[in-house]
C-alpha cells in the first residue's frame, strides 16, 4: 500500500488511517483484514493521531494544568510528582507554573492554561485572589484546589486534617515535659480563612490552650522556607529566654532551626525538640532525623486528578461533599527526643 501525500490534502490512504486511530466512522469497512493493513500502513508511515485536531473537535486536551505557590520547595515538588504519576494512570499530562505567592503570576498561569483548553485545573493556591477567582468563573473551568480550602470560590478541594496534625505534634513536644512549645508559623499577611500554614497555626494554638499554656510572645513569623526560618531561628534561639521546644508550621523551616541549633552549639534534642509538618522525604535524612506530620500525598493526588477529570464535578452538592480532607500522621523521629 502506498501512503501518498499531497500538500494540504492528504491521500485517502491516510484519511483511511486517521479513520481508524481516531475511532471515528470512516471508509474503512469492518474486518480484521482490514484492520491488519491499516496497524501495517501506521508501522511503515510512522503516523500518530493529531492530538491538535482532536482538542479542536473536544475543545479539551490531554493536559491537565497546576499551578503551585513555588515548586523549588519540597512539599510542592513531591505533591506535584504525584500528581504528575496519578495524571499519567489516567493518560494525561500535567503542566506546572509557580506563582511565587504572588496573585498576578497566578492570574497568569490560570489564563495560559485556560487557553491552552486543558482538561482541568488543579491549583496549589496560598490563598485565591478575587481576581482568580473571577477568571475561573468567567471561563466556567473544571478546578480542583488541593492542599487549601479558600473561600473565594466554592469549589472542589481535597487536603489533609492540618489544624489537627498540629494539635498531634504540639501534644506530643509537650508530653515530653517542656514547659512550653514555640512555633515558626507563617508571615503576618498570611490568610487566615482555610490556609494550611494558617491551620498550623491555629493547631498549635490549641494544643497549648488545652494545656493551659499560655501562647502569648511564642509564636514567630518567618517565610515557608528554610533560609528565611533559619534567619529568624538564628535570632530566638540566641535570646537567654530561648524556648526548649519549636512547632514548624512547615518541614522546610524546621530544617532552617536545625541548621541554626548546629550552628549555635544548641544540642538537638537535648537542649531543643523541634517538630515539623509534611512529611518531605528530606526530613528523615536531617540530622538529628525530623518528627513531623505526614499527609497521604499520592492519595491526595490520585483524589485530585480524578475529581478534575470527572464529569459529576459540574454537579452542585453540599460543601462536606465537595471537601475530601484525608487524616494526618505523626511520624515519630529523634528530633523531639524520642529514641
């Protein structure tokens, strides 16, 4: 069989395969015979389906597109490769832009992505601007938020019991007879309405106020990663009042505390118990190995892509429908004192 092509036009040999690969009716009549020549035509033409024709005709791709505050972190780098693996089982390809925590490079992604037609969205906001959320409304996009529930757009999410872990991780610094536990939360413009670091935030608070603990001078602000953290640990941990035991809002910033304890001689955890939460694959690789809260990531993602690509999200439910939140873990390690 010859597979000529002319420009613009192309044979009907070839319109004979893209029948077939396309699983749309055509002029190939059934029967294995025929069958057999086309699977043979595609080998020696070397010809794949045109994925671009077939969005156009779909107006949806294989693409699904995420958006993360910054991927160079940790958690945002595994969470994204998990959704990356979860999107792949479904035959789809995940695109990844940073916001960099800032509102416009997030707008910006969400109009890139939009108007690349992909099959949905799946955004790692650090609280949705009115501005993204008017976008997804106006393109009428399928989104599902993962690791935050934002109150700017009702919408589907999927995250971890974060005020709870911390409760789990505080209660269990304390257990070890410190007479307080600071924490390194976020910075003060934090949102404070369904924002993991702000849930850490409010988990410790509880922890120490059902302990009758005072929270009063022990919460400090720093930045999600470690430098920044380790900046400001460097500060607390000189002062003669220094605490004996730090809740991390995050694993990054605990690993900023501990790089600061070693370099001001503080013993860890013997003069220091530090705790984090994540659950990053680094954290059992610090020295001393790092306590910390662990979510179920890759069933957080697989929730996520199925949900993004799943019709029934369209269909209006109540907010505990559209709000999957899996349990969090207490991952016990030596940087809290444990043997």
């Amino acid at each position: 069989m010859t597979l000529a092509r002319t420009w613009g036009v192309p044979s009907p040999a070839v319109r004979e395969v893209r029948s077939s690969t396309n699983g749309t009716p055509g002029r190939v009549a059934p029967g294995p015979a025929t069958r057999e020549r086309v699977l043979a035509a595609i080998k020696d033409l070397g010809y794949r389906p045109d994925r671009v024709a077939q969005a156009m005709a779909s107006r949806r791709t294989d693409l699904i597109g995420m958006i993360v505050p910054d991927a160079r972190q940790p958690f945002f780098a595994e969470m994204a490769h998990a959704v990356e693996q979860a999107a792949a089982e479904r035959g789809k390809m995940v695109l990844v832009g940073n916001s960099d925590y800032r509102d416009e490079r997030e707008v910006h992604y969400l109009r890139a992505f939009l108007g690349m037609r992909v099959s949905g969205l799946i955004l790692v906001s650090q609280g949705m601007s009115e501005r993204a959320a008017s976008e997804i409304e106006a393109w009428d996009a399928r989104v599902v938020l993962l690791h935050e529930r934002p109150e700017a757009i009702d919408d589907v999410a999927v995250v971890t019991d974060d005020i709870g872990g911390a409760q789990l991780a505080t209660r269990h610094l304390l257990e070890h007879g410190h007479a307080y536990v600071a924490c390194i939360g976020g910075v003060e413009n934090t949102p404070s309405v369904g924002d993991p670091v702000a849930d850490h935030v409010e988990g410790w608070r509880r922890a120490m106020q059902e302990s009758g603990r005072s929270t009063e001078g022990r919460l400090f602000e720093a930045p999600y990663n470690r430098y920044d953290a380790y900046t400001v640990a460097l500060e607390v941990l000189a002062r003669p009042d220094r605490p004996t035991a730090i809740f991390c809002a995050t694993d990054d910033q605990a690993i900023g505390v501990l790089r600061a304890a070693r370099e001001l001689r503080i013993d860890v955890p013997g003069e220091l118990a530090v705790a984090g939460f994540d659950d990053v694959k680094e954290a059992a690789l610090t020295d001393p190995p790092l306590t910390t809260i662990a979510s179920d990531r890759p069933a957080m993602a697989r929730a996520a892509v199925d949900l993004v690509l799943d019709d029934g999200l369209r269909v209006a439910g109540s907010r505990r429908e559209r709000l999957k939140q899996f349990p969090s873990a207490l991952v016990i390690r030596r940087s809290c004192g444990c043997r």
